[in-house]
C-alpha cells in the first residue's frame, strides 16, 4: 500500500521567540522507509519530537492514519501504535537484555483482577518470553539475553532499542539516528534489519547523518534547513539538489 500513514500539515513550534520549525509538511508513505536529512540545528529532532508529542507544536497539524494528534500526550500516540527511539539508547541499564523487552509491553499482571488468576498470567509471561527471544534472534542479540544491558556495545544497545520498539507491535517507529556512532558494518545490519521489518509491514521515520550509508536503504528524502523543507524526493534526487548542497552537504 503507498497510502499516507503519517503527514505533518504547515507545522510550527516556537521555543520563546526563536522559530524552529516553519510550515513543515511531510507525508510517510506506509510500509517505506523515509529518511529527514539536515545540518545541525536544523530542525529535525525538533520535528520528531513534535510529531511523537514531546513537544507541543505551536501551530499546523499532525495526522496519523486519518487521526488528528497533533495534541495527544505521549502515551496516547504509543497507544495509536507510533513509536520512537533516540540517539542516546535509553535501557534500563541493570536489567537484562531480556528483561528490557519484557517491561516494554503492557503486563496483564497489572491488572488486579488478573493478577490473582495464576493460569492466566502465567500463560502470559510464557508467551511474552517466547514472543522476546524471536524478536532478539531476528536482531542477532539473542546470546545476550542474559546480558546486563550495560555492558552491550554502542551497537548492541541500539538493537536492543529496536527490539523494546519491537515488542509494542508498532505500526510506525520513529528513529533518531539508529546508526550514529556504529562501526559501518553493524549500521549496515541495522539497517538491513529495518529493511526486513519494513517488508513485514513497520513504516520508519528516519533521522540519520551518514548519508553513504542510509540513503541505499530509504525510499524517499526529507531535507531540512533553518525549520524548513528544502527538498524531498529520491536520495540521489535530494543529495544533488543545489540547495541542499549549499546548506548541507557543502557545510561538512
């Protein structure tokens, strides 16, 4: 399906006086991958914090599968099946790596009721472990699921992101540079891995600076300068945009 999951209508945010972002429109196609580029202070993190209800926006408007959120609380866009991670991998670091996918999904345990019908949860609790350990084989960590999550590597922790996201069957998952500070060859995993789950139905909203290495991955191009959209397209179509070059690529 290429219909529109996820499009942002003439969105502003004003943090004071400063404008951060000014009139953005996008438009996420379901079942692709998109990726927003731009310089430092461009806007980008701003965007998706906005859009997953971190920050409010000023102005403009946030649809998600034909739903208005632009003013929903953080939980609620959780709820509606969006779901972000962040550049700084943020587990619980003195849990293990199977633990940090066990609390990312809602316990029927925490229901009182249920909680004191043993069969029910217990049943539960097994499929719960069973549903992790396939997701941690897909992402190959599945021998560190014993693991305290503190001792994982730059790149093993972001997996281990993309797992706890996992866990919550999202429709959407909203990355702030899934690849930063990742050897090439376990950004390439990462990515192939996003690939695979887009195949299997996820949408992702990608920031990301290593462009030689994202842009064989997506499928089209946001580029952001100053709070704006510059240019959108194809990743090739955008990387040779004369704008962009001037503002981006030309500035590193």
């Amino acid at each position: 399906m290429n219909t529109i999951i996820l499009e942002t209508k003439n969105l502003i945010k004003f943090f004071g006086d400063v404008l951060v972002l000014d009139g953005v429109n996008i438009g996420v196609k379901r079942n692709s991958t998109t990726l927003i580029i731009g310089p430092n202070g461009s806007g980008k993190t701003t965007l998706i914090n906005v859009i997953t209800g971190f920050y409010p926006a000023t102005s403009g408007q946030i649809i998600f599968e034909g739903e208005d959120i632009t003013k929903k609380r953080p939980y609620q866009i959780y709820e509606l099946g969006i779901v972000r991670t962040f550049q700084i991998p943020q587990p619980l670091k003195k849990l293990t790596v199977l633990e940090n996918l066990l609390i990312a999904q809602k316990h029927i345990g925490e229901n009182a009721i249920s909680a004191l019908i043993y069969s029910k949860w217990e049943k539960f609790e097994e499929e719960l472990v069973d549903k992790a350990l396939k997701i941690l084989e897909f992402l190959e960590i599945d021998h560190l699921w014993n693991e305290n999550s503190y001792k994982l590597s730059g790149g093993q922790l972001k997996l281990l992101e993309v797992g706890r996201a996992l866990m919550t069957e999202p429709k959407l998952i909203i990355m702030d540079e899934p690849i930063a500070g990742v050897s090439p060859a376990l950004a390439h995993e990462i990515l192939n891995r996003i690939t695979e789950l887009k195949r299997r139905g996820i949408t992702f909203l990608i920031v990301e600076h290593r462009l030689d290495i994202a842009l064989k991955y997506v499928d089209y191009v946001y580029a952001m300068a100053n709070g704006k959209v510059i240019a959108e397209g194809s990743g090739e179509e955008v990387v040779n945009n004369p704008q962009v070059v001037e503002v981006y690529i030309g500035g590193q």
